[in-house]
C-alpha cells in the first residue's frame, strides 16, 4: 500500500491527495426595504439608561457557539498537505519503515480530505458535492490510464490465466474509468531498456488504492456526516473497529475486492470522520487535557501492535492496518486539535507560499506520476555503474539513493508541466502549467 491526489492537493490549494478544494460561493445581498418601525422605542430622559447598557430586565449577551471553522483557505491545513506530499514521494524512493511513524500522510491527507468535503455539505446539496469531488478527482486518473493501459497493451498485456474468462478482464478495465476496486494492471511485463524497469506497471497500479478509498469516502460522506451529528464519537470510532473486527477474526470476508475496500475504510475512515469532526466543531468542545491524554494512549497501543506484528523495512505500518488505524487516528487527532487555523501564512513560512501552493495544486498529479518517476530516474541512474572511475572509488554514491531525490523530483516537475493541466481542467479552472498563485483567481468565467 503506497502512501496525498493531493487532496489535494491536491492536496491541494485546488484538490487534497486526495483531491478536491472547496469553493466559496459568492453570497448574493438583496437591496434593503425601509425598516419597519420601531414599535417600543427607546426611553428618553435622564433615567433613560445609556446606550449598549445591560439592564436587570436585559440578559447578557451569550456566548457564540461552537460551531463550524469560519470560510476561507486555511493555511494550516495546505502545510499539512505538502509535508504529507512530500513524505508520500520520500517514503517511496527510500522505504524506511518509520517514515510513516514520523508523520502517517496517508491518516492526515484523508482527515484533510474529510475536512473539505464536511464543508461542502454544509454549503450545498449532497449529490452536487459528490459529483463535484468525483469530476475533480477522475480526469488526472483517465489521462494516466490513457498513457500507462496503451502502453501495457502493447507490451502484450492481455487476460489474466487467473480470470475464468476474458470477459471478467475487460470488465475489470472499467475501474480505470471509475474505480470502486482496484484497476486491473500488466504486472510482471518487460520495461523500456535502458529507461524504465520492469516495476514500471507496478509503480503505475498500486498506488491506485488512494483513489478507490477516496472515491468511497466520498460517496459516504453525506451519510456519514448524518451518523456524525447524531452520536459524533461512536461515528469516529466505528472504522477503528471494523479494522479491529477484521485483523482479529469476528468479521471475515471471501472476496479481496471487498476485503480490500473495508480494510482502507477501517484503517483511515476514523481519520476522515475526524476530519469532518473538526469542520463540525465537535473537536473544539473536547479539552485539550483530554486529548494530549488520550491520543498518546492509542499511539502507543497501535505502536506496539506494530512493533509486535514485526515492524521493519518491507513491512510496515501500510501492511498493519489495525496498527495503521490506531497510530493514524493518534497523529490527526492532535494535529486537528491543535490547528492554529492560519488564514494567512506567519512570517517565517512566507518564503514557502508559492512552492507549498504548487504542491497542493497538484496533489493528485504527483501522487500519480511519482513512483513512475521513481522507477524512470532508478533507470537513469544505473547507467553510472557503466563509468568505470564511479564504479571502483564511488560505489557508495551509486548505491545511495539519495543523489536520486533530486532527479525525483525533476522528473515529477516535468509530469505536473504535462500533465497537471488535467486537475485545473477538472476544476472548471483555467489550466496553468505552474501555479503557485491563488488557484481562485484563474477560475473559468
């Protein structure tokens, strides 16, 4: 399981790696009628009290409600999405099993996610929310499809051995254009010579089950912001144990389609609902005391599930999902918590706008396309061992992956510059190659 199309992303200023930004819909103000007469005018006089005053027949003014986070960008939430980009990219090219111990992007893109979608429904009807998410999040993934399924196609890839019979094949292709399972992928074919590996199909399909569980989150999400005002903390502690429930036994599922669906929901379904327990408001009448008491309780619960099942490089929380719940749901529930809510960036940040901007611009694009570049600057880079000098006093350097991060990173800017144009097309905005501005101010007329 890879590590988010962006949001975001788009993470993204325009869509979260999941995918998808809000919109703020302009309020319409109708012109105001003459006021109604006052039928209880105020007292005049000396014993008149004075204006504003809170008389012993007034009541005093009550406290606001905790309700919803006020409207605009939070800026927060942005450097969330980047840093998680980012660690999603890093993890990848280096495989260390405690990059998602650190910092769990996957539980905190989905809470991101979850936050965003809590918001739209409260400013517009369901079925135009949920259209609006799938729209945004399908283009990058039909492009991708288009480019990596031809090129598998000519590589020989046909009908499995496995299927019963080839019609169960063709049929399974349509998750490339909606995927509520996992598309279908030539695992195993032949890579380009001297440019692509063999992992070139695998880099292209596994990551793919970011968008399946996103896309179910998002159908959801109506139903599941239903259950979250009627009994909030029952509803954010359900997916942890129907993750529960499914590592120990007492739910048991044939099907791996299926299976594989209710194992994402299970292990970061309790960190979209924290998402849309933070735009609720139910996350600010919890108090703090409670939360730095609780969080670090289940943190190290699901730490020790961890380190239990055998933690370890090729084995790590993305293989726990039960793990994976519990430490996801530690991380996010502290970051929500403390959310600083920056409608603008503090000063030391400023210098990082435009980079963190481009980042959740193209959340869904770089999720894409990264393990490709991956696999592509690997390629590359093993044509070094054929200069003999590097081989025999630098073997070290070649062996290192660190002098790939950087080509990593390239080649991904190269994909965002081809490819991104999809997200701001999906967006209804004005396609731009490199956006590091405001995305709002692009929108298509």
């Amino acid at each position: 399981m890879p590590p988010q199309p962006p949001d975001a992303p788009p993470g993204a200023t325009a869509s979260e790696a999941r995918p998808g930004r809000s919109r703020h819909a302009a309020t319409r103000r109708g012109r105001p009628g003459p006021p109604d007469p006052d039928p209880h005018p105020p007292a005049t006089g000396p014993s008149a009290p004075p204006a504003g005053a809170v008389t012993a027949q007034d009541p005093p003014p009550a406290p606001p409600p905790a309700g919803p986070r006020p409207r605009g960008r939070d800026r927060y939430f942005d450097l969330l999405r980047a840093i998680a980009l980012f660690r999603v990219v890093f993890y990848h090219l280096m495989g260390w099993a405690w990059l998602p111990v650190v910092f769990p992007s996957m539980g905190v893109m989905f809470a991101l996610a979850g936050n965003l979608m809590a918001r739209s429904l409260a400013k517009r009807p369901a079925p135009a929310v949920v259209r609006g998410r799938v729209r945004r999040l399908l283009p990058p993934l039909w492009l991708l499809g288009a480019i990596g399924v031809t090129g598998m196609l000519l590589g020989g890839w046909g009908p499995d051995d496995g299927e019963a019979h080839p019609v169960g094949w063709w049929l399974h292709l349509g998750f490339w254009i909606l995927p509520l399972s996992d598309p279908p992928y030539g695992e195993g074919l032949p890579g380009v010579h001297g440019l692509l590996g063999a992992e070139w199909t695998t880099a292209i399909g596994v990551p793919l089950w970011y968008l399946r569980a996103y896309l179910w989150f998002v159908f959801l999400s109506p139903l599941m912001l239903r259950a979250l005002r009627a009994a909030p903390w029952p509803t954010v502690l359900a997916p942890i144990a129907l993750s529960a429930a499914l590592e120990y036994g007492p739910l048991s599922v044939p099907y791996w389609r299926v299976e594989s669906v209710l194992s994402d929901m299970g292990a970061f379904g309790a960190c979209w609902l924290l998402g849309m327990a933070h735009q609720q408001g139910v996350l600010r009448r919890v108090p703090r005391y409670a939360v730095l008491s609780l969080a670090p309780a289940v943190g190290a619960a699901g730490l020790w599930h961890a380190l239990s099942d055998g933690l370890r490089q090729g084995h790590d929380l993305d293989d726990m999902p039960f793990a994976q719940s519990l430490w996801s749901f530690a991380t996010v529930l502290i970051l929500l918590h403390i959310s600083p809510a920056w409608q603008e960036w503090p000063r030391r940040l400023r210098r990082w706008d435009g980079l963190i901007t481009l980042l959740n611009s193209r959340a869904v694009t770089i999720y894409l396309w990264h393990n490709v570049c991956i696999v592509l600057a690997e390629s590359l880079w093993d044509h070094l061992w054929d200069v003999p000098a590097l081989e025999t006093h630098a073997a070290w350097l070649l062996q290192s992956p660190w002098p790939q991060l950087p080509l990593v990173w390239l080649l991904t800017a190269l994909c965002v510059l081809c490819f991104g144009w999809t997200e701001d097309l999906a967006a209804s905005r004005t396609p731009r190659l490199w956006p590091t501005g405001d995305p709002g101010a692009h929108r298509s007329r």
